[in-house]
C-alpha cells in the first residue's frame, strides 16, 4: 500500500495570501531585481518579512500595482 502523506496541494497563485518572490515575478510580470528592489524599501506596503525570508501579501500587491 502506498503512502500519500508526502505529496503537496497546490494552490493557484490567485488564491494564495502570500507569494515568493518568484511566485510575485511570474504572477506580475515585474521583473526579480526590481521587486528586490521595491521590497527592501522601509515603507514598502506588500512586503512580509519571515526572518530572512521575504514573502509578497498578495492582496495588498494588487492595491499597490492598481495604484501604480
């Protein structure tokens, strides 16, 4: 009998809360080192720091690029 524990769902990019950086890259068009860029800013709006890791709040990413 095999075991299923290991596999993983996937959830569409438009259902996610939050994005990696690659997952914000193909989900905008914008390019890596421009949402680098825009994400290390003080002020910027969308970005969730994990420690190290940076991660992309999906919905308030929405607000900032329909206001852009």
């Amino acid at each position: 009998m095999e075991n299923n524990n290991s596999s993983k769902i996937e959830v569409p990019i438009w259902h996610k809360a939050n994005l990696s950086i690659d997952e914000a890259v193909a989900y905008s068009g914008i390019g890596r080192a421009k949402l680098y860029e825009m994400t290390n800013r003080e002020d910027c709006p969308f970005v969730l720091w994990i420690g190290n890791r940076r991660v992309v709040k999906r919905e308030a990413f929405d607000e900032y690029i329909n206001l852009a």
